[in-house]
C-alpha cells in the first residue's frame, strides 16, 4: 500500500522490532518466539543428534486490520489532489463503520515511502488523526443543537432571531458572516449562525453542553490503543464564564484528534449511542452508552441532512447523488502568538449516510488552504463527497433517496 497506508502501519527497526505505528503497538502480538534444543553437533558444526527440546517455538499471531484496502487507497489519493489543489499544508480523512465503530480508513498527506525512509523528514511519520489535534469550529454545533434540545427549551421548529448578525457576550462581539434574520433551530445549523447558537447555548448552564461533549468522547482518548494518540481537550465547567462557553458552542475552547471527532459522530448515527472504535476486525461489538435521547439523535440526523440537502445549506457540495446524506461544515482560525490569525484556517466536513440507515461516517479535515479559497464548503466538503461516494458504492450499499425526475 506504501504511503497511503504508511503512516498506520508504522515500521520496525533493522531486527524487526515495531518501532512506529501498529507495528509498535501490536509488537509483542506479532513477535514470534524461537525454541531451544539441546543437540550434539559433530565437528564441523552440524547437527547430528536431538537429545532435548527445552522450549518450543511459537510463531507469531495473526493481526486482521479493519481498514479496507480499497477504500484506504482512494482517500488518499483524494485527499493528495485535494491538498495540492487548495496549496493546503496537511490534511486527513477518517472513515468509520457506523454500526460497529471499525475503522474503515485513515489517511494522511504528506505521508512517506516506507521503503525509502532516509529521504523524509520525521514528523512525516506522526499519524496526524490520532496524534494532532485542532480545534474544530462550527462541525461542533450538532452537539450544541443536540444539547439545547435536551434540555427541554427548544424544538427544531423554536424561533431564535439573529438580528442584526451580531451580539454581545461578557464585552466580547460574536458576529455571524450575514445578517440572516429570524431563523428557527433547523435554519440556524443550516446557515451555521453563531448568534443562533450562542442564544441556545447560553439558556442552559455550562455543564449542560460540557456534559454532553465529555460523554460524546470530547477531550479522551479512544480505545484504538494507537501509540502517541493525543487526548485534546476541553474547557472545564468552573471555566465556563458566559463568552467562553458561546464559543464552546460554535467549536473554539476544545481541541479534537480526526479520530476523536469521527467517534463523537457515532452517537447521531446510532440513536444516541456510542459506541467504541476499533481498527482491528470483527471484535466484540460492545453496546455503548447512551449519550443522548434516539428522538434528539433522529432530530440532529434530520437538520444535518437539511445542511447538505436544504435550500440555504452549507453542505451543498457535500452531496451523493443516489444517497441522503447528512452532515456539517467547518471553518475554524487557527491560533497564533497573538491570538487567531486571519490568514489561518482549517475547513473541515463531518458526514454520515445513508440517512435512512447510518453506515458510514466520514470525517475530512484540511489545513491552512492558501488559495482557491479556504471555507470548509469549498474545500472539505468537496473531498468529502469524494470518498463517501466512493465509500458507499465499494461497500455496495444500496442508494436511499428517491430517483428525482426533471
């Protein structure tokens, strides 16, 4: 598979020690372990007589990865064209099977040629979506929909007015990029307000979305035992002055790995569950906790497929002909020395399909695209489309949207 696969697999040192990646954390599962015998050797060396055997060999175990070939091989190469295109500095997309949280792909750009190691330098070797973490912007505002529902003081069909595009927290501003207007819950995550957001957010104490982030797998690791995953992180609830958590609602105060973000999405593809991932095959599917109510995940599911599939939509691109399809943007600015950088952005697109029965998740993330603009519905959402199409089709799974006749 060479570089589309690197990165994961990792490698093992001149005696065949894993090193890196899966090779390290599997290593005492994949090592083999030589026997001893006594014998008696004549004088040139040979073996002429076994008079003992003190240890028996055993053969290393077999290691199935859940990662499909297929699919793997297209993402990157997707993912490569994608990064080339937009003159981004890094990128990574996670596929996971929705149903029992396997890890389908997960690919990185700029990855390495194991077979000629000497001419790439070493961070090319980090598996950046378990490794990195980001902050992830407006992909977050599902789980502040979904908190707000939980909550008992909205509905999808509650009015929030968001005039005039702008309001004030604790003597900060939160802007929105236009004035939209009187918006009900559905609207607001289809235009992806702030304003919208941060009035939910803040009709509910702070733990109440924390909560909801925390047991979604915010700021942990997860259980892929991957070596070096990054835990990212979360603001914590004595933290959570008024401005802070409206930011939190809108996806700035917490940092997220790709792997962690596409895990979090397991419970708006599973009735409010979530599951465990793995990437190793056929496991013991366990049954998760539940997160959040199946009526608010049904809820979430329905105003994210809204998102790609509405009028007003921010996720248009995002689109699967054949297949509904449900999803989120982001478009986050990256912090520097002097707090966030207006030339800096990461654009991101969290996704799940079929609608009508979740199989797939798909998570894109790009970093700093330099031209041909840098909003996530240029740039991820594209990619995205991509590989989930090409996902679904490979894994045969049947369309779900009704044939539209002109």
């Amino acid at each position: 598979m060479g570089e589309s696969l690197a990165q994961l697999i990792g490698f093992t040192n001149i005696d065949d020690n894993g090193i890196e990646g899966l090779e390290l954390a599997y290593q005492q599962w994949l090592m083999g372990i030589s026997g001893k015998r006594r014998v008696v050797k004549d004088r040139t060396g040979l073996v002429i007589e076994e008079l003992d055997r003190l240890k028996d060999p055993r053969p290393g175990n077999t290691l199935q990865l859940s990662i499909d070939r297929r699919i793997q091989f297209f993402a990157y190469h997707e993912l490569q064209n994608t990064i080339l295109k937009f003159g981004a500095k890094s990128g990574s997309v996670v596929v996971l099977d929705a149903e029992n949280g396997e890890v389908i792909a997960m690919a990185n750009y700029p990855s390495f040629n194991p077979n000629a190691r000497a001419h790439f330098q070493l961070n090319s070797y980090r598996n950046k979506s378990v490794t990195d973490t980001f902050e992830p912007g407006s992909v977050i505002k599902p789980f502040s929909i979904a908190s707000a529902l939980e909550s008992g003081q909205f509905t999808p069909q509650t009015v929030i007015n968001t005039e005039p595009s702008w309001m004030v927290v604790n003597g900060h501003v939160i802007r929105d990029i236009h004035n939209y207007g009187v918006l009900d819950v559905i609207g607001v995550l289809q235009r992806s307000s702030n304003v919208g957001v941060t009035k939910m957010v803040l009709a509910s104490p702070a733990e109440q979305l924390i909560s909801i982030l925390t047991r979604s797998g915010i700021g942990q690791r997860t259980e892929s035992g991957y070596p070096g995953e990054s835990d990212g992180s979360i603001v914590k609830v004595a933290d959570a002055n008024p401005f802070v958590l409206a930011t939190l609602g809108f996806g700035y105060g917490l940092s997220v790995t790709p792997l962690q973000l596409a895990k979090s999405y397991l419970i708006f593809a599973n009735q409010g569950r979530l599951i465990p991932i793995s990437m190793l095959h056929n496991q013991p599917k366990e049954e998760g906790v539940q997160v959040i109510s199946p009526k608010t995940a049904n809820q979430v599911l329905s105003m994210m497929e809204a998102v790609v599939n509405g009028a007003d939509g921010t996720g248009k691109q995002a689109q699967v002909p054949g297949y509904r399809i449900a999803g989120k943007t982001g478009t986050a600015r990256i912090a520097g020395k002097n707090g966030y950088e207006s030339n800096r952005h990461i654009a991101s697109f969290a996704g799940i399909a079929p609608v009508s029965k979740p199989k797939l998740i798909v998570v894109v993330i790009i970093h700093e695209p330099t031209r041909l603009g840098y909003y996530a519905a240029a740039v991820a959402a594209p990619l995205f489309s991509q590989v989930m199409g090409a996902a679904l089709r490979i894994l045969d799974i049947p369309p779900d949207e009704a044939t539209r006749t002109t």
